[in-house]
C-alpha cells in the first residue's frame, strides 16, 4: 500500500514538473515575442513620448493670443457681461405717438426700449435661488409625509394576545 502511495506521488510530481516546464517554455516563448523587459521598456518609452507629444500640441492649441493673454478668466467675464449689457441697451424699439397726443405720425420720436433690470450673473443666481428654494419645500413636504405614521392593520388572531 505504501509502495503504492509512493507511485501514485510520483507520478503525479511526474505531471506536475512537465506541465510547469510547458509552461515555463510558453513565458519564455512570449517574453521573446515582446523583446523582454527591454522590449516592454521601449514600448512604454514611446507610449509616454507620444503622450507628451499629445498634451504639447493640445496645449498650443489651447493658449491665449492677443489682448486675451493678458486677462484672466473674471476680467472677461466682466467684459463679456458689459457687452452684454451694452447690446440689451443698443436694442431699441421705436414707435409712434399716440394719434390723441396731438403728434403727427410725421413727427413722432422713437421710444427706447425699456432697460433692463438683471444682468446675466443677477438671473443666473435667483435661478439658483429658486430651485434651491424649491428643493427645501420638497424636503419639508416630504419630512412631513414621514411623520404621519400609520396604524399598523391588525393581525389575525392577535385579539386572542390582549
């Protein structure tokens, strides 16, 4: 029975050992494939280059010219919204006085258009405003709605535990 035993170890050492050097052949195999950590180096190597590469030419693409270069982000934010601002203003409509006013259609003046009161930054904050407003009062709603618990309904049979 030992005898045994010791075979059937062997054996399967046997196939153990033969299938580790199979193995053993394949990642040698492929490591020849890829040029070993030389290889791997390299390919890393030109991966981080072209990387670069990327990021430089995106960069150049990316940089301010002119007077702009000379701003940063608030300053033309400011202008964009004085512009803004300026255009609204510009806008005119023009119309006629009224017939009972005594004026002539010939000599009516034009009547500005009426200014406006918010500017792009004021509307954008009582937007915010507002839906934030609107989130509280769900929230409230919804905390009250968690408050009124209901009466469980009663269970079969529970009278007979009273």
């Amino acid at each position: 029975m030992q005898q045994e035993q010791t075979l059937h170890s062997l054996k399967f050492n046997s196939i153990v050992l033969h299938t580790q050097e199979r193995g053993a052949a394949e990642i040698e195999k492929e490591m020849k494939k890829t040029g070993g950590i030389e290889g791997t180096e390299r390919v890393l190597d030109r991966m981080q280059d072209a990387l670069d590469d990327a990021r430089d030419v995106l960069d150049a693409g990316t940089r301010k010219m002119g007077e702009a270069a000379d701003m940063d982000d608030a300053d033309l934010l400011e202008e964009l919204e004085q512009l803004e601002l300026l255009d609204e203003l510009t806008n005119t409509t023009i119309g006629t006085a009224r017939a009972d006013q005594g004026a002539s259609a010939s000599t009516s003046r034009p009547v500005p258009a009426p200014v406006p009161t918010t500017t792009p930054s004021l509307a954008k904050e009582r937007a915010m405003r507002a839906q934030e407003e609107r989130e509280l009062a769900e929230l409230a709603a919804f905390q009250r709605s968690m408050l009124q618990v209901e009466t469980p309904m009663p269970m079969p049979q529970m009278a007979a535990c009273y």
